[in-house]
C-alpha cells in the first residue's frame, strides 16, 4: 500500500524529485507536469534519504495545510459553522483519497485557499508568496493569482500596490517552472505539446463530456480510460461543480465575493475543455470553492433535512470512495 502513494502521477512527481525534468521518456515524459510538489519535498529527501518517508511526510503535510486554508477561506467568506461543514464536505468528498498520494492536490489547494484566506485577513504578503508557489502546482495554478487580481482591481477600481505585488509573484512562480523547462527540456513550454500523448486537446466542454460518456464503454485501444466506478464518477463530477460553481453566483444569503465564483470556474475550466473527462473527479475535487457552496447551501435547509442530507451524503461518498480505492488497490486507473 505504501508504494501506492507514488503510482500513476506520484511516479512523475518522484521522477521529477530525482532527476528533474533531464533526460525525458519519448512518451507521456514528466515535463507534462510542474515541479511544486518535488521542490517541497526536496528538502524532506535531502534529510531523510528515503523516498517512502518523503513521499508520506510530503503528503500528510500538504493535506493538512489544504484542511487548514479550506476551513480559513471560508470563514472568511462566510462563518465558522459554515467553514467547519465545507471542511467535513471536503474530507468526505471520495478523491480526498488523492491527498495521501504524491499528487499535487494537496498543495494546489493549500496553497490557493491559503492565498485567499491570507488576502482577506491583510496579510498580503504571506498572500503574495501562495500565490507564487501556487504557480508551479500545475499549469491552471497560474489563473489563481490572475483571478485574485482581477477581482481585487475590479472591488477597488484601482491598481494598488498589492495587485501588482500579486501579479509579480505569479509571474515570478510561473517564470521559474519555465526556466526550468528551457534549461532541463529545451523548450520553456514543453508542458504544452506533450498533453496529446494523454489523448488532451483544446476542445469545448460538451466533446469532453461526451467522451466521458463513451468512456462507459470505451473501444479497445482507447486512451486514458480508468476503472468503469471512475468514469460514472467523473461525469457525476461535472454535475457537483457545475451546480456548486453556480450557487456561488447565485447566492445572496450569503453573499460570496466574487472571485469565490471566478476561482470556481478558471480552476475548472481548461480541465472541462481538455477534450477527455479521465481524472475530472479529481480537477473538481481541488475546485475548493464548491465545499463552501454546498456548506452554505446545507446551512439553509431545516435542521432534519440537513442532516438526513448530510447522512445521505457520507453514505454515498464512503461506498464510492471504498470502490475507488479497491479498484486502484489491484492497479486500476481511477483519476
């Protein structure tokens, strides 16, 4: 079980940690990824020599760190009985499970709730560095501190000094992974031109839901189908962010600001147009602005209805979460 931290994703990221991004596969090669996950945990080997020990320590920590900034954006936003059932929400969600891989969830979602709770609270630099590291989690990192600016501009009807330090620091995050790239691959956006080894394309969000459907069942030879609980997950996906996304829009009790909605969508959005619906089950899982949506959402129902849903909801997550983990415990994709 151990090494099963470290499969799929995880054995890019630990391949990153010991070679960087030198020497690539001719196939699907390591530099599709970002390096934030392997800078982080560089020290930890460096210490400990061991890569099970990197990998679990690496991962415990950015889990807690993502429960943390969860739990603190949206008491910001909103209240701390609301923040307490976005964090139950976001434990029990079923790709929780990703958080305990060397998968880079755990720090994108730390990292960016843990930008906008630290902006609402004025500490704008401690906001300034999330907003770098968030940077080099994945490619969409970058549209966090865009967006945060974006609204930040748009409250104040101003350029302030903090927007510009935020811009600056996600620019500074994103520059150092290019660099990286140029210096390693020889091609500062080699992580571009390598999605198509996955079966990825720019497309519009109903082919890559109508290739989830197909996924149902796929033709052989197909690329990128997980195990079949998987593929009914990810199109369940796409209904729990569109509607999560949504309420956020919507929602006048309370009122979300508006870069709760627009983080919604730009963390989603390339994953929706991608053209293949594998792993969205885990692109919607660290869109965390969806657990303080339904949080809130639960919050206005009726006490019994609220938690007759609430026992619905565990139920429905810790069977699908059982079936996802038996499938991945005998090698099966799932995300």
């Amino acid at each position: 079980m151990v090494e099963l931290a470290y499969t799929y994703d995880g054995a890019h990221y630990l391949r990153i940690l010991h070679h960087g991004y030198w020497h690539p596969r001719p196939v699907m090669p390591s530099h599709a990824f970002f390096p934030g996950l392997a800078w982080v945990a560089t020290p930890v080997r460096w210490l400990t020599g061991s890569d099970a020990v990197t990998v679990h320590v690496t991962a415990t920590a950015t889990a807690v760190a993502a429960f943390l900034a969860v739990w603190g954006a949206t008491r910001e936003w909103t209240d701390e009985r609301t923040a307490r059932r976005a964090v139950v929400l976001f434990a029990l969600f079923p790709s929780s499970m990703f958080l305990w891989a060397f998968y880079s969830e755990g720090l994108f979602i730390a990292l960016g709730a843990g930008a906008v709770w630290a902006d609402r609270r004025g500490r704008h630099g401690v906001a300034a560095l999330c907003l770098a590291g968030v940077a080099t989690t994945r490619s969409v990192g970058i549209l966090v501190p865009a967006v945060i600016v974006l609204a930040r501009v748009i409250r104040q009807r101003r350029i302030d000094r903090w927007a510009l330090a935020y811009a600056g620091a996600g620019l500074a995050g994103l520059g150092a992974v290019l660099w990286t790239m140029q210096v390693q691959v020889g091609n500062a956006f080699a992580f571009v031109g390598v999605q198509g080894d996955w079966g990825r394309r720019v497309s519009w969000p109903w082919s890559s839901v109508s290739q989830g459907i197909d996924n149902l069942t796929p033709k052989y030879g197909t690329v990128m189908v997980p195990a079949l609980v998987a593929r009914n997950f990810d199109l369940w996906a796409v209904a729990l962010v569109l509607i999560g996304v949504g309420y956020l829009v919507v929602s006048r009790r309370p009122r979300f600001p508006m870069e709760a909605w627009m983080l919604g969508v730009a963390m989603i959005a390339l994953a929706l147009c991608s053209s293949v619906l594998a792993s969205f089950n885990r692109f919607v899982f660290a869109d965390w602005v969806i657990y303080p949506a339904y949080a809130s959402l639960l919050g206005r129902l009726p006490t019994w209805w609220r938690r007759a849903a609430m026992l619905a909801l565990a139920v429905a997550c810790v069977l699908t979460a059982y079936a996802l983990l038996g499938r991945l415990s005998v090698g099966r994709f799932i995300g």
